[in-house]
C-alpha cells in the first residue's frame, strides 16, 4: 500500500507520481492542477485514468480548462482519499512510520483519525457540476467552447465559465483535441494502457512529428514568458482528425522503444 501526503503544489509529474497511489492525503495548502495544454502538450503521466475516473466529465473539465483544485475539493471529487490539516501532517506521518502491515483497512482508519471535514466554497466548480456536464459531455472542443458560450448568452457571465474559455482560448489547439480523445479512451482502459498512450503522444510532442508546439509553449510560458505563444495550427478548426490521429500511432522509428513498464503483483488503485 502507497500513501502520498500532498501539502503543497502537485501539477504534472507530480499529479502523476501521487494519483496513482492507494492513499491521498491532502491538507488545505494543496494545489492541484494539470496545465500541459498551456504549454503545448497534454495531460499525461496517467491523467486519462484518474481523471477520467471522477464524477461526470469533470476530468475533461480540468485537463481542458487547466483549472486548479484546492484540496477540499479535490476530497469531495475523488482525487483525494483523505484530508488532513497541515498541522497534524508530521503527527499523521510519524504514525505512518510506525505501521507493520499493508492492510488497508488498518492503514485507513489509522488515517481517519487525523482527518477533518471539509466544505466547498461557493464559487468551487463542483458546485456547478450539472452545468460542467452538459457542455463537457460534447463531442468535439469545438462543441464544448460553444456550449460554454452559450451558457453566458442565457445565464449570465460567470467566472469559471470566463476562466474556462479564457485558458482554452490561449492553449494549444492540439494538445486541447488530444485530451479529449485521450481522457474518452482512458475512460475503459487499464492504467498500463493510459501510461503508454500518454508516454507515446510525448514522444510525438518532441519529436515534433506534428509540429513545434511544445517547444513554442515552453518558449511563451517558461522562458520568454510573453504569453503570446504561436501555435501551429492556430485555431481549433484547422487541427484535423488526422493531425490527432499521428500522435496515437507508434513512432516510426527502428530505434524507438514502446514504454516498458515492471510487472506488479499488486492491482491499480481505486479513484
């Protein structure tokens, strides 16, 4: 049994590393979140299995809006096991310590007695879930941006919807098609089968068997940092079904190895 004790900001490699264990313990300074698209590619290290695995289409929401996740909500939408405040973390870890056996029930209600109920705020986007599935549940990012668009015309502007398009209107034309196809497909896959379609559309990012994408995201946001990213295709329409399909073929190269990963005797865990 793995237990992560997340307190602080888990994004990317780190979502990765401490989703996929059986326990996950957060605490009111956690920060989740999985930008990839912002920076040309998509989310990966496993994001198709543990977020397609929460409430609705609440996974296609985050890996297509990069929205971030304090660690009440991500207790309340599944992410989390458990949380536990600040405080009490060293107390919880020490205890951890002291525990000789692998059973979950005994490492859970270990756990359970550190742990402290917790309440959404209003403005948290699982308060809006109905309105997060019908426009997510669409079948293109084309008929997703329009069903949001819509929902301001007859109800309003509000802000996560305003955020929402906003980051999906900056990210990367491509990277927002391959997470969509990705998350659906990892909806009925193994987590094996999510990790090597995610490590093979990497290698397609940098490889640039596409295009420069991820090269000119890292450029924008990481090192120039003017925002002003120069995506290619540009916009949603011009990115064809085909363009996707390249990044979920193999490589095409004899040098090239497909993802090996360790034979486990252990089951995935369960979100």
């Amino acid at each position: 049994m793995k237990v992560s004790l997340i307190n602080g900001v888990v994004m990317g490699g780190g979502a990765g590393l401490s989703m996929n264990t059986n326990f996950r313990v957060v605490t009111e300074r956690t920060v989740f979140a999985m930008p990839e698209a912002s920076i040309g590619l998509s989310p990966d290290v496993g994001a198709s299995y543990f977020l397609s695995r929460l409430p609705g289409h609440f996974g296609e929401y985050l890996g297509l809006t990069g929205r971030r996740l304090n660690g009440a909500e991500m207790f309340k939408c599944g992410l989390a096991t458990h949380f536990v405040p600040s405080k009490k973390l060293n107390l919880l870890e020490k205890a951890l310590y002291s525990v000789t056996t692998s059973d979950s029930s005994t490492i859970t209600a270990l756990i359970d007695k550190f742990t402290e109920i917790v309440y959404l705020k209003e403005g948290s986007p699982l308060k809006r879930l109905d309105t997060i599935n019908k426009c997510f549940s669409k079948g293109t990012v084309e008929e997703i941006v329009l069903s949001l668009e819509k929902e301001i015309e007859v109800n309003g502007t509000e802000k996560w919807i305003a955020d929402a398009l906003n980051y999906m209107r900056g990210s990367c034309p491509t990277s927002l098609k391959i997470w969509l196809r990705s998350v659906r497909e990892g909806r009925v896959q193994s987590i094996e089968q999510c990790l090597n379609r995610d490590y093979n559309i990497s290698c397609h990012s940098l490889r640039r068997t596409v295009s420069n994408d991820f090269y000119e995201g890292s450029r924008a946001k990481l090192f120039d940092k003017d925002n002003k990213a120069m995506w290619d295709p540009p916009k949603l329409e011009l990115v064809s079904e085909e363009m996707v399909d390249r990044y979920f073929r193999e490589v095409e190269d004899e040098n090239w190895e497909r993802l090996h990963l360790p034979r486990r005797s252990n089951l995935p865990c369960k979100l």
